[in-house]
C-alpha cells in the first residue's frame, strides 16, 4: 500500500454497501498510510444502515451511490439487492 498524502484524493469502490463493514474495515487498514484530502466511497446500490454505520466512524467520508434499497435480510443482504455480485457475477460463482 502506498503513503497517502494530505492533497491525494482516495477512492473506494464496493458493488454493495449493505452492512458497511467491508468499507469500515478497508479505511481502518488504508486510513493507517495517511489522511487524504478527500474520501470518496463509490458504490451500485447501498442501505441506509450501511451508509449512517459508515459515516457514524468516518463522518469526512462522502459516499456516492446509485441506489439505496429498503432493507436487508438475517443474513445482511441487501433486499431486493443485486444477488452475489462478488461470487455469482463477479468469478462465476454457483
């Protein structure tokens, strides 16, 4: 991982921003090399959820998203959601 410096601008994609968890996690690790002037979280489709648990940790974070759904199901998907676009569209998955 490179350094980041106070004038570079971050960038983070993530398909799905259900839980938030995978984001809250990649800027524990990346925010560790530097502080960016600007975070900028890109994603297809989000929860509301997700979007206020990342923002309640990184409040300086600007989340850009196409679509927020309603909700999510026991198991923190997003419904109706995108199915697995990590497994199933992404490497082909079952």
């Amino acid at each position: 991982m490179p350094r980041i410096f106070k004038d570079d601008i971050l960038i983070i994609a993530d398909p799905m921003l259900a839980t938030g968890s995978t984001i809250t996690s990649v800027l524990r690790h990346v925010l560790k090399y530097g502080v960016p002037k600007r975070t900028i979280i890109a994603s297809v489709i989000a929860t509301k959820y997700g979007i206020e648990r990342v923002l309640r940790e990184y409040p300086f974070a600007e989340i850009y998203t196409v679509a927020i759904d309603p909700e999510m199901n026991e198991r923190g998907y997003i419904v109706p959601g995108l199915g697995d676009a990590g497994g199933d569209r992404a490497f082909g998955g079952p």
